[in-house]
C-alpha cells in the first residue's frame, strides 16, 4: 500500500490487536474482559473512569465537553474509534444522535452493554471491518468526530479511511479531529513521525512529560531528577529524613527493588524511614479488582506477605492494606521500613544490579 512496510499491508487487522486494549484512568483494560462484567459492575468502572478523564482531570475530556456538547445537540455524530464510548455517551445525553464506530467488536459491545443497561438512547453502532464495509454506513451525518483516534497509523492508512468516511458526511459537515498539537511534538525534539508515534502511543509513559509539570508545580520547593532508580545519585540530598516510594515497587522486579531499597537507606539519617504504597494482591479479589491489576503497567504487584518480605532484610518492616485508597476498592500495601542496619553509604551511591 504505497509503499508502506509490510507490517502495513493489512492496517486494520494490525490496529484491530491493539485497540481491544482500551485506556481506562490511570490504566488500560481488555474490552473482552470488561464485556463479560455484571451490569453493575462495569456501569460503576466505566463511571468511575469517565469521572477521572472529563472531571478530575478536567484537561483530558472535560474542557471539550464544555466546547461541543451544546453544538453537537440535534446533530447526527460518526464517532470514529469510538473506544469505551465516553464522548459518544456524553454527547447522545446532550442530544446528540451519534454513532459509534470501532474495529473492534468487544468495544461495540461493552459500549453497548453499557447503553443497555443505563437505558440510554439516541446511539447505534457500526463495526468497520475494513474499508468495503464503510459502504453500509449510512450518509448525511452533520459530524465526523474523530477523538485522537486516526493519528495511529501512516499518513496514506489514515488519507485512504478519511476519503472513505467523507462520503458519508453532508456537504455543509464538520470534521472535528482531536489529537496532539504541533507544540507537544516540537517539545519532543521533532522526530521522526514512526518514531514519534513510539513514543507517544506504542509503549510506555515517558519521564520527561512528567517531570516537566513537576517542575512547573513544584520546582520551587525541590529538585527533580530524572534517573534509574537502582542508580540515582542521591548524594547531593543526604541526609534525608524520610523517603517515600508511591507506587513504585510494583514496576520492580524483587533484584532492582533491593538495589533501590539500599540506596535509599545509604541516603537517610541513622533510624530513617522508607514508605511505600503499591497495589496488592488479596484472597478472594472481585472481578473488577482482579481485572484492573491484571492490566495494571506494573508487571509485579505482590501480595502483602510478599512485600513485606521483599523489604524485612534491611530493617523493621510495619505494614496494612487499605482499599479506600481509590473511589474504587482497589487494595495498596502501605508499609513502613525502619532501617536497622548500615546500607551503602552516601559516598558511594550506586547499584551492583548490572544493565544489559
């Protein structure tokens, strides 16, 4: 297809193995699986995931729901890629008559079952296989909103389905596209296109973003690094009184987690404390429960016991696990490690686990 990377022959069936994987929050999570939840059960995860992207984190959604939802009222809407239907089912409850469509039928139908459930109209849905199939869609929509949705694929992948949907758009429509501005790019080092797509959508979240809005906020009282964990330079801090690790342990296997537990004690005062709040794994988790740290980016989330004896070596070890941490019950090991013994001095601040 014009040149295009074999990888690229079949573009849909490529995208189609990615984007059953939906982003949720803080996270992502298989529509297979959130298809197969009680009613109740993923109204309440699809609600509380809604709230975090349009109210909490107002930047996210919140601010174009404010700009649209009365101009797309009375509208017909193509929602293209429409995911887990936060903006679909935003918009038909403004009275907007919308269409949800996807390449992904587990996304159609957890939607669906959503809307079924909460017994909300004024939406249907289209299932685009490949480009034929975009001949039984219907025409005359006055909207085709794409939501950061066609920016996953080559230029010629991406002009071929935009020529195709726009023959369902009526000559006096609007095309509203949503994706990352010129800015975010230039702030990046304005790479590549591929390579630029790698790093904002194919793997995981990047520092630099991070530290950014860190330093903006905070900067002024304190210093961020950007750094390995198991081999920061933390000698320009001692001595420290208290470190805290949020929900870092469990993207640590238990080799990288001890190098990082030492370091931190070389740095504290005689007697200083180690915190840490990460996920747990419990007896009997609930399926919601069970399903979002399935799909939590942290591949080593641990039971309490296993934490617990991940840390005891360097010290006394206190530790509870509290579920009221989110809106949803969602288990966090919070432990306290006292330190007992010597660990690598501040003068020599560095890990013994080697790099590949």
């Amino acid at each position: 297809m014009f040149g295009l990377r074999r990888k690229w022959s079949r573009p849909f069936d490529l995208l189609r193995t990615k984007w059953t994987e939906v982003p949720v929050a803080k996270g992502r999570a298989k529509t297979h699986d959130l298809q197969e939840l009680p009613d109740e059960t993923l109204w309440q995860y699809w609600s509380e995931a809604w709230h975090e992207d349009a109210v909490t984190d107002f930047a996210h959604r919140g601010w174009y729901y404010c700009l649209y939802r009365d101009v797309l009222r009375g509208k017909r809407v193509l929602d293209v890629g429409s995911g887990l239907g936060y903006d679909a089912i935003t918009f038909a409850q403004a009275g907007a008559q919308v269409t949800c469509l996807d390449i992904a039928e587990s996304n159609l139908a957890t939607v669906r079952k959503v809307c079924r459930y909460r017994q909300i109209s004024g939406i249907d849905f289209f299932y685009m296989q490949d480009l034929k199939s975009l001949s039984a869609l219907p025409d005359g929509y006055d909207v085709i909103w794409c939501g950061g949705s066609m920016h996953h694929a080559p230029f010629a992948v991406v002009r071929e389905e935009a020529q195709a949907l726009l023959a369902h758009l009526r000559a006096d429509g609007r095309w509203i596209e949503l994706s990352y501005p010129k800015t975010r790019w230039e702030r990046d080092g304005k790479m590549a296109f591929d390579k630029w797509g790698e790093k904002t959508d194919g793997g995981a979240p990047w520092a630099e973003r991070y530290l950014k809005a860190a330093r903006a906020k905070f900067g002024h009282r304190g210093t961020c690094v950007c750094a390995s964990v198991d081999a920061v330079d933390l000698s320009p801090f001692v001595p420290l009184d208290i470190a805290m690790a949020f929900g870092l342990l469990h993207h640590l296997d238990d080799v990288t987690a001890s190098a990082m537990v030492r370091l931190v004690g070389g740095a504290l005062r005689p007697g200083g404390r180690l915190v840490t709040i990460d996920p747990c794994r419990v007896a009997s988790e609930p399926r919601l429960t069970r399903i979002l740290m399935d799909h939590d980016r942290g591949k080593y989330v641990r039971t309490a016991q296993a934490y617990r004896d991940l840390l005891a070596p360097h010290g006394h070890v206190e530790g509870q696990v509290v579920s009221d941490v989110l809106r949803v019950s969602f288990p966090h090991m919070v432990a306290t490690l006292t330190f007992t013994a010597a660990q690598d001095g501040p003068e020599n601040l560095t890990s013994s686990v080697e790099k590949p």
